[in-house]
C-alpha cells in the first residue's frame, strides 16, 4: 500500500516571479498546505528588488482545477507572474525541443525515439527561424517558430509554448541563441544543452574554430544542464577524438557533430530513465545494482 501511495504521488513546480513584497512566501506555503501538499524543495533569491521563487510539492491527490484557480487567484492578489508544472510518475514525459539550422542531434533524437531507445512524449519543436519545420513534420510533432528581433519577446513566447505543452524537459539541439537568466532559472536542472568543446575549455559559440587554431590534439563536446551562467552548468556527459594531422576544420566539424548528436542523446535518456541527480553542482549519474540498490558516479 505504501508503494503504491508513492507511485500516484504527483510532483507540482510553482514557479512565482515579480516584485518583492512581503508575505509572499507565507501565501503560497499555506495555500499548498491547505489543499493537502507537502512543501519538497523550496529555493527563493531577491534581485534589484525582482522577487523570485521555485517550489517543489507533493500532493497524494492533487485536485488540479482547484490548485489551478486558487494559485491563479493568489497571482492577482500578490501581483506576481505564477506558473504550474505538473509531473505525474505514471505518464511519459513531455520534451520541448529547441533547435536552429543545424539538424544532426535533433535527428538523432526522433531516430532514438523510433528504436525505442528512449520514452518521451515529443510534445513540440521551437525553432528560431523555420529551417527545421519539415524534419518536425515528418515526425508529426508541432512546430512552432519563434522570431528573435526582441529578446524578451521570443522568450515570453517560448514560455507560453512550454506551459501550454506541459513540458517537462526543454533540450537545446544545437539551439543557437543564449536564454536569458530570467528565463533559465524558471527551469533548474530542466534544460540539456550540448556545447562543441570539453568544457571548461573553449566556451561560445566558436569552439571548433579555437580548437582548430590553438592546435588541440583532442575535441570533444560535452552535454550540461543550463545555468545562469554561459555554458559552466554541471556537466552531464563528456566524449572526445583525437586530432589527426591530415584533420581540417571541416573533418573536426564532421566528426563534432557525429559525436554531439550522440552525447545529447545520451543525456537526454540519462535524464529520462531519472537517473540524473545533481548535488553540490556536480551531476551523480545513477546505476541500478543487481541487487537494487542505487549507485552513483559523477560524469567525466
């Protein structure tokens, strides 16, 4: 009986935003208590006087008409930006993936979905222009494009499209725009992104390019959570090649992208199969022993 509580168990993320006043974290605890949660997790930060909040409960039955309009009710009266994400152990989960031009690890990632290698509902495709509509098509997944000529635009956008999918991982598939903290921290330890260096090293958006011009023997990529700050989130997964002589910036592009597709992949499935766990900033990739019990490693 008690596996059988924890297996119906739903997960709600509140995600609170606005102008710092006082009483708000009072409001929304008591709310969560009154209608029979648990508070789990709870993280909340001060910023120029921007008030923001993330917080984690668990309902035995959650009613989610009620929770809907009671916390839609609270954002009138706090006058704060309030948003619900709702996970539920007994459903697939709803992956958002954000892509650009190039289409080698989002294609890789319906061709995983195929093989039955991963299970996930594929909910939406983001593009930042259209390029990538008819790979979306194919697969019969949504396609939407989201125009960047305002920043702050393309990205409330993005955040309607996730509420409106219910999105429970967002993948950046060699998604060629920077999300701003005020969008990334709405997500912690939700969004994948696979940058074409072993980081720390080699940073931005040039990384083969300055691999190639400093003369490094090994390249590699590395697939990591998004943080606030620019490509340093805890890593996930690391993979390399070396570096042949005869090599030329476009055989190391070649074979970058061959290897970026397969460790975003990676962690991706990592990340579903929930054996992901980050702890002091590192990642603690779990394995499940023959006899059950949970192990852990931190990824190289």
């Amino acid at each position: 009986m008690v596996a059988a509580a924890a297996a119906s168990k739903t997960i709600i993320e509140v995600t609170v935003v606005g102008k710092d006043r006082k009483g708000v974290v009072a409001d929304i605890t008591n709310f969560i208590f009154q209608n029979g949660g648990n508070i789990e997790k709870i993280n909340q930060n001060v910023v120029r006087g921007l008030f923001g909040m993330q917080l984690e409960a668990s309902f035995v039955q959650a009613k989610r008409k009620d929770l809907d309009a009671g916390l839609k009710d609270l954002a009138k009266k706090l006058q704060m930006e309030i948003k619900v994400h709702y996970q539920e152990p007994d459903r697939l989960r709803n992956v958002a993936i954000l892509v650009s031009k190039e289409p080698h690890c989002i294609k890789r990632i319906l061709a995983g979905r195929k093989k039955g290698e991963i299970k996930a509902n594929l909910a939406v495709v983001i593009g930042s222009e259209p390029s990538l509509k008819p790979v979306a098509d194919e697969a019969g997944i949504p396609f939407h494009s989201v125009s960047h000529a305002d920043q702050a635009e393309a990205e409330r956008n993005i955040l309607d499209l996730i509420e409106k999918y219910n999105v429970d991982l967002i993948v950046l598939a060699r998604y060629m725009r920077i999300l701003t903290p005020n969008f990334v921290w709405r997500y912690p330890n939700r969004i994948i992104n696979i940058h074409p260096s072993l980081l720390p090293a080699f940073p931005g958006a040039y990384a083969y390019v300055q691999a190639y011009e400093r003369g490094a023997k090994i390249v590699g990529c590395t697939a990591h959570f998004v943080t606030e700050d620019l490509d340093q989130g805890p890593i996930i997964c690391q993979e390399s090649f070396k570096v042949s002589d005869s090599d030329t910036l476009d055989t190391i592009k070649k074979k970058g992208q061959e290897l970026e597709a397969e460790t975003l992949f990676e962690a991706v499935r990592l990340y579903l199969e929930g054996r992901l766990e980050v702890y002091w900033g590192k990642v603690l990739v779990h394995d499940k022993s023959p006899r059950g019990k949970a192990t852990a490693t931190t990824s190289s």
